[in-house]
C-alpha cells in the first residue's frame, strides 16, 4: 500500500479510546503539506535535570504527590546514568508506563497537547505522545544518542487506532525495539505486527516508516509545528498545568 492510501484509511478509520481523532494524530502531513511554525530550537539547550529549590518550588505550587513523582524521576536519572545502555531502555519504560492514561480532551482541555516530562508527571497524566516524549527526553539526559530514537506514529491494528511509540535504533541498519506504554515489554518491530509504522522523528529529522525502519527522509522536525511548541516549553521549562 502506498503512503497516500494509507494516511487516507487512517484518517477514515473510527476515533481510539482517548476520542481523538486520526487527523489530530496526522497534522504533520498537513504541516508537510506547506504550513510553516517556527524555528527549531535547538535540542542541545535543552535538559530535564532539575535542581531540587526548582522541585520544591513545583512541590509548592503543585503538591507534595507531584513534588515525590518528580524526585522519582530525577533519581531515575541519577541511578541509570552508568547502566547498560538496554537496562536504561527499560527502567524509563516501565517508570513512565505507571502514569495515568489520559485524554487531551480532558486532561488539557485541547484537542491535540504535546505535554512536556515535567507537565506529564506534575499531572500525573497524558496519553500516547507524551509517554513517547517523556521516555525520548529522558533517555537523552540518559546519553542515549538521539539518532537511535524516533518518536514514530503507527496504526494499533487491533484497536484500529492511531497511536505513538518511542523506537529505539542499536545501528543505523537495524530493527528498532519499541518502547510502548500499551504494553510492558519492549520488543522488535518485527515482534509487533499490530503496529503499522506511517512515519518518526526526532529532534533533527521527519522519516516515512516502513515495518518500524526509516524508510524516506522527508525533512527536518521543525515542520512539525507541536514539537516546536513542546521544544521551546522545554527550553523555558514552561509549566502548563491548572
């Protein structure tokens, strides 16, 4: 099937479980399309580790809850630092696998909300992006090289939904794991044949997909106008959360 067809049957499909809707999912290809957003900023300045007066001035205005959930996560960092490269994968797996599952719609109020790390845990909710987001930045404060990660949109063939995963590259050449908060495992895009890959990104590139692999380079992520906004909200460690 072509990559027209296909974005077509995703677009056409039923709305998943968080009542999104596959365009929302898909506004990329709008954007490829010729919208233009802003700059990218550039990934290099940006950095999840917070100081602990930056901690319990959230814990002040947030709560003692998210003030513990974000300890956790900086002492997840901390403690992963030094380990095997596949034991890092699977300890941000299974810690951000614990938040709650929530819809935009409710959660933020929005359609369609990319959620930095710090908002996902702060409101101890998000849905399938910023699980994806969440595990891709920490892993990269984690020194994993972000040319091994894309953050891929696929189709959850069983639930007939759209959905995000993080993949994860050991080479250039071969069959990313994915990281994916629908399951506890982290297995092979060969091993999940429920998933049908339409295209990934990360912070320098725009890739179609085919069975998990980088198939087509199609452009830079700066043309996706939500990861610019989640960047620059990074940047200025912006908080967005009522």
């Amino acid at each position: 099937m072509d990559t027209q067809s296909t974005v077509t049957e995703l677009i056409n499909t039923p709305k998943h479980r968080s009542s999104r809707t596959l365009q929302s999912y898909f506004m990329c290809l709008v954007v490829l399309a010729g919208l233009s957003f802003f700059s990218l900023i550039a990934v290099s300045d940006i950095s999840v580790k917070l100081t602990t007066a930056y901690i319990n001035q959230l814990g002040n205005e947030y709560g003692e809850e998210a003030k513990r959930r974000l300890i956790a996560w900086q002492n997840l960092i901390k403690e992963s630092a030094d380990l095997p490269e596949k034991e890092k994968l699977t300890r941000v797996n299974n810690f951000f696998n614990q938040v709650r599952f929530l819809d935009d719609i409710d959660h933020w109020k929005q359609k369609d909300y990319w959620a930095t790390p710090l908002e996902f845990l702060i409101s101890n909710g998000g849905d399938c992006e910023d699980f994806s987001i969440a595990k891709y930045y920490t892993l990269r404060e984690l020194g994993v090289d972000i040319d091994k990660m894309s953050i891929a949109y696929v189709k959850a063939l069983e639930l007939n939904q759209a959905h995000m995963v993080l993949t994860y590259y050991d080479t250039p050449n071969s069959v990313p794991l994915v990281l994916d908060n629908l399951i506890a495992d982290i297995k092979p895009a060969s091993q999940r044949p429920d998933l049908l890959h339409v295209y990934s990104f990360n912070g320098d590139n725009l890739w179609l997909s085919k069975k998990g692999r980088r198939a087509q380079l199609v452009g830079t992520s700066e043309r996706l106008g939500p990861w610019v906004k989640l960047q620059s909200r990074l940047e200025n460690k912006h908080v967005n959360v009522n």
